[in-house]
C-alpha cells in the first residue's frame, strides 16, 4: 500500500512539474539556483514516468489521497511552491473553516515571542511569521493535515510543508531535524521536526507560513500569538485583500511608484505644493511669464509678494 502511495504521489509530481515554479526570493530559490534544481528535477521526472507507466495498468481515481485535491489537482513532494494563486483562483472571496469537526483542532506550532511578522523587509518580502525558540525544541504541526514537502529548501532550511483539508498550507521553516516524510498523515498538535538556524537564518527561531493556492498570507490575521489561539475558526480570504495586503510584492511595488511620483511633484512645484522658480529672461513682462508657465499674473503676484508693476530684471528667479 505504501509503495502504491508513493506511486500515485510521483505521478502527481509530474503534473506538477509542467507547471512552472514561482520564483520566491525568500525561498533563496535565486535564479542561478536553476541548475541544480533542474538536475534534481529531471531525476524525478524520470522515476515519475516509470511510475506512471506502471500506474497507468490499474487507473483508479478513487486512491487520490492528498488533502484538498479538487483544489490543487497536484501533489508535488520536489518543488515548494508551485503554484500560481492569480491563475487559480478565480472567484472574489473562499470561507475556509480552520477547525471542523472531527478534527483536532489548532496548536501553536511552538510556544515563543514572535521576533519578526509578515511584510516587507529593507529589500525583499518576509512571507512568514518568525517565532523565537532554542534549537532542539519541539516544533508541531498548525492543523491536521499530510506532509508535502520534508527536505532542506534553500533559504528554508530544513523545512515542512503540510497541506490540510481546507486548502491551506503550512510551511515550518529553518529545522535541525526534520521527524515526519512526505505523505505522512498528521495530526495537530503532533511532532513534525525540531527547532534549529538551518538555512537564510540568523539565530534559532521558527519561520512559520500560512499560504493558499501558493498565496502567502499574514499568518497573525489567523493566529493570536500571545495566547497561542486562533482568532476565528472561519477565515474568508478575500482577493483584494491578496491585492492590496498580502501580494507584498505588488504592494511594495504600488508604495515605490507612489513615493517616485511625490519626488516628481516635489522637483517640479517644490516644497510649497505647486511652486516652483523660474528665470526672467531678456524683454520677459508678467504677462508672458505667466502664459509661458500656465499660470496667471495675479498667481505670480501672489506667491512672489510683489505687485503687478515689479519691474523684473534679467536673471532674477521668481516663483510661478
Ligand atoms: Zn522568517
């Protein structure tokens, strides 16, 4: 049955694999990592064909055994993220319940001062919540769910990423040991892997995510930390909010564009709002510096404290 497993998750490594991974910085998965990752790729792809040829004897939809499979129509034990959350999600908003019955409800993946929150950092996009630990220290899984991915991931580290029923991810980076392989069925609340400083980490802490369809979201919209609780058990992600609070990148991308244009309007009207100085040139009256500049003579007048019959010099700057 194990073997039978394996199988069907290999093959749904293929399907995964056509699509094409998302480059996250804070996964170090930089670009000039492509070789390697392409290598470590094609051996899976290889074994994936072999598996499917032997899959393909005996079809049976019934064994598709990965948590929330109409949803993700992939189980890709190799790439950690690869999916693509504006492609796939389609409509406005999804209520996803966090706890339902039957199952074992929540536990704080480890107990500890939350030492850095989601956002964006000086350069980059902090996709997770990292929280303090010692390493060796016990580190449990958010919710019931299966093990995706158990292996080092560059800046991850040593990392584990459960998929749950309702669609979530849970992603438990920077481990000393990881304790569970992928396609193991968890419970919340049960051992996954211990603490550690492994990969992009600067000091023992865990970096926890919660994301959907690839989407990182801010993990303490979900999770009270102080308390170790959740804050609802029903949590409705709406696609503006991915717009405007989550997609990091984009948002980041909206504030610099934002700050760029205040710097234009300081450099053309200066700090005094729409102001700015000009040359008097040879022959130059009000009137023509006025039409020259889109304004009037009364405005110049104005923001210059003179009156209209200022004789101007040559040279001399006035506002306009
Ligand atoms: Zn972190």
């Amino acid at each position: 049955m194990r073997h039978l497993l394996h199988s069907i998750l290999f093959v749904f490594a293929i399907q995964a694999l056509a699509v094409n991974p998302i480059y996250f910085p804070d996964d170090k998965t930089k670009p000039g990592d492509d070789k390697k990752a392409k290598a470590k790729k094609d051996d899976t792809t290889k074994v994936a064909l072999v598996c499917e040829e032997h899959s393909n004897e005996a079809p049976d939809s019934t064994l598709v055994l990965f948590p929330s499979h109409d949803l993700y129509n992939t189980w890709d034990t190799n790439t950690v993220h690869p999916y693509n959350f504006y492609e796939s999600f389609k409509q406005d908003s999804v209520v996803l319940s966090l706890i339902q019955e039957g199952d074992s409800g929540f536990s704080m993946p480890v107990k500890g001062l939350v030492t850095s929150e989601f956002g964006w950092r000086r350069y980059r996009p902090h996709f997770g919540t990292d929280i303090d630990l010692e390493t060796g220290d016990q580190v449990v899984a958010a919710f019931d769910g299966m093990v995706r991915i158990a292996k080092m991931c560059n800046g991850y580290g040593n990392c584990v990423i459960l998929r749950h029923n309702n669609g979530l991810e849970t992603v438990y980076g920077h481990l000393s040991e990881i304790l569970v392989e992928p396609g193991q069925a968890i419970k919340a609340g049960s051992l996954i892997g211990l603490g550690g400083n492994t990969g992009r980490s600067y000091g023992s802490h865990l970096h926890f995510e919660i994301r959907y369809l690839g989407q990182a979201l801010d993990a303490q919209d979900f999770i009270d930390f102080e308390t170790g609780t959740l804050k609802k058990n029903e949590f409705v992600l709406h696609k503006s909010d991915v717009e405007n609070k989550y997609d990091l990148r984009a948002t980041h991308a909206r504030h610099k564009r934002d700050i760029g244009l205040a710097r234009t309007d300081y450099k053309k009207y200066g700090k005094n709002g729409k102001s700015r100085t000009v040359k008097v040139r040879k022959g130059d009256t009000l009137a023509r510096i006025a039409k020259r500049n889109g304004t009037t003579v009364k405005a110049i007048c104005r923001k210059n404290g003179f009156k209209s019959t200022k004789k101007l010099k040559a040279g001399q700057r006035i506002r306009v």
